[in-house]
C-alpha cells in the first residue's frame, strides 16, 4: 500500500506508475491525481505544445516518412485487414460522422464551390485515359458481382497482339471505333454468371466498343 502525495488517500501499489527515480520505485502522486494534473497541463500550456510538437515534426520530417514507409510496405496486408475490421466494428457511427461532417455549412459551401471545377477536372482526365477508367468500371462490376478472373495481364496482352489491332467481330480496327480502344468481352456475360465464377484467359475476348456493346448479355 501507498498513501497519495495530493490526494492523501491510501492506495494499492498497482494505482501508481512506476517510477525508477523514486526510492520505491512507485510516483508520488496515484494514477488518477497524475491525470488530474496532466490534463490541467496540456490545458494551460496547449499552444506552447502543439508547436514544440510540430516543430519537432519538421525538424525530422525526412526521418519519419522514411521509417513510415518502410513500416507500412512490411505490414501492409496486417494493416488493411485491421482498418477493415475496424470499419466494420464502427462501420455506423463513422458513416454518422461522415453524414454530419458534409452536413457543416463550410463543408457544404466549399463543396459546392469546387464541384464544377472538380467535375470539368474529371471529365478530362476520363478523356485521356479511357483504357484506365474502364478498367476501373469493369472491376467495380466484378467485385459488385462477387466475381474473379484468374489470368495475367502479360496473357491478355498476348491475346490482344494476337489480333494484331483488329476486332475479330467487325475485322475493323480497334482505334477506328468509339470509344477507339480495345474492350475485354467476358463469356459468360457478367451479369449471368453465378456468384463465385472464376473466369480464365479462355472465357475472356478482345472487341471492340461497338461490338462488346452490341453483344449485351448475349453468349
């Protein structure tokens, strides 16, 4: 037992922090008198805190974002699996937060602000990399569906060599017909195979646009 040196009340020895200063080894002051005290420090002396902190911060920045770095390229899978499990714990009250966040009069104003420039912003990026965003949609719709595909790119680009620029459906070439890239045709269609098909480098097609799209959800 120890008595408290602000408190005065006598206390089981696991109620104080260790301290290899003091003669036994234990603070002076109960883990709760130690929180009491800590928290009126910060409070008074937040500003000076806050700098010290951010100046330290500067002053090493090079150091951290190396040792960060490397710390997220060797946990990587253990750190998404953790922010995955986390978000499914909290998954309603981050999305109330959210909800609540965007619902601030500057949030909304800011927002509002910059919509057109961010939406004329993305139109022209989609323009430039049309190849990029339908790949992107397509795996959208792969993983809405529950689907995978078990083949390289290294495979599909011998596949689309193979056709040596043309649509083996129209036998015109793939830059002659919007959107002038070639298109990846699935068959099954991805909207009839059942949960769980895997599809592999035989179940896929190069086409072009027109044709995939003219295809539909036909075999």
């Amino acid at each position: 037992m120890k008595k408290c040196t602000k408190c005065h009340k006598v206390k089981s020895k696991s109620k104080f922090y260790k301290n290899k200063l003091i003669d036994d080894g234990l603070n002076p002051r109960c883990k709760q008198c130690e929180k009491i005290r800590m928290e009126k420090y910060y409070k008074d002396n937040r500003k000076k805190l806050l700098e010290q902190k951010q100046e330290y911060y500067n002053s090493k920045r090079k150091q951290f974002k190396i040792k960060n770095d490397r710390y997220y390229t060797e946990k990587r899978e253990e750190i998404l699996i953790q922010k995955r499990e986390y978000y499914l714990k909290h998954r309603v009250k981050i999305l109330h937060y959210l909800y609540e966040y965007m619902r601030r009069p500057e949030i909304r104003k800011r927002t509002r602000g910059n919509r057109d420039k961010r939406n004329k912003r993305q139109r022209a990026y989609n323009k430039q990399h049309p190849e990029l965003i339908k790949e992107i949609k397509r795996r959208r719709r792969l993983r809405k569906k529950q689907l995978f595909e078990d083949f390289t790119i290294e495979e599909w680009k011998e596949k689309v060599d193979a056709t040596k620029g043309i649509c083996p459906i129209c036998r015109r070439a793939y830059s002659e017909v919007y959107p002038f890239v070639v298109t990846l045709d699935h068959t099954p269609p991805i909207s009839q195979a059942s949960v769980g098909f895997r599809y592999t480098i035989n179940e896929i097609m190069p086409m072009c646009g027109q044709c995939n799209l003219a295809k539909g959800a036909s075999f």
